[in-house]
C-alpha cells in the first residue's frame, strides 16, 4: 500500500510539473500585443498609428516593449515563434 502511495504521489507532481509549465509558456498579453502591432507595421505601415491606438499604446511605450522582448532571451524566442505562426 505504501508503494501504491508513492507512485500516487509521484505522478501527481509530475502531472502538476507538466501543468505548471504549459502555464509559463503561455504568452503574455503584452506579447500577444507587440506580435499584433509590429504585423501591421510590417504589412500596412500607413496604419501603424492606429495599430498602436487600438492596442491603447503609445509609440514610446511600443519601443520599450520592443527594447524589453530584446533583451529578454525567452521573450525574444516567444515573439520569433508567435510571428511565425502569424505569418502563415
């Protein structure tokens, strides 16, 4: 029985393990938005303003989040993969 207890046990921290992970790599709203907004800028540049207004940011505040995806080697990768999907 105490056997059976441990396996329980076990798997339960690695279904929990497997949970809390997809949780972390889901993308931030921030993220899903700077994805948004540089596809327009990319594809319909003429919009580009009001992409931004329509997400509530500002040019500056687009160019932060821009600077902090850079900077960060895991946000960075995440922004690559979601314009990838984007992009097809």
């Amino acid at each position: 029985m105490k056997k059976l207890s441990v396996i329980i046990l076990i798997a339960v921290i690695v279904i929990f393990a497997a949970c809390a992970k997809v949780q972390t790599d889901k993308p931030s709203q921030e993220l899903l938005k700077a994805v948004e907004i540089s596809l327009v800028i990319e594809t319909d540049p003429d919009n580009a303003l009001s992409a931004l207004k329509e997400h509530s940011m500002s040019v500056d505040a687009y160019k932060d989040l821009m600077i902090k995806i850079s900077e960060d080697d895991k946000l960075s990768e995440q922004y690559i993969a979601l314009k990838e999907k984007q992009d097809i």
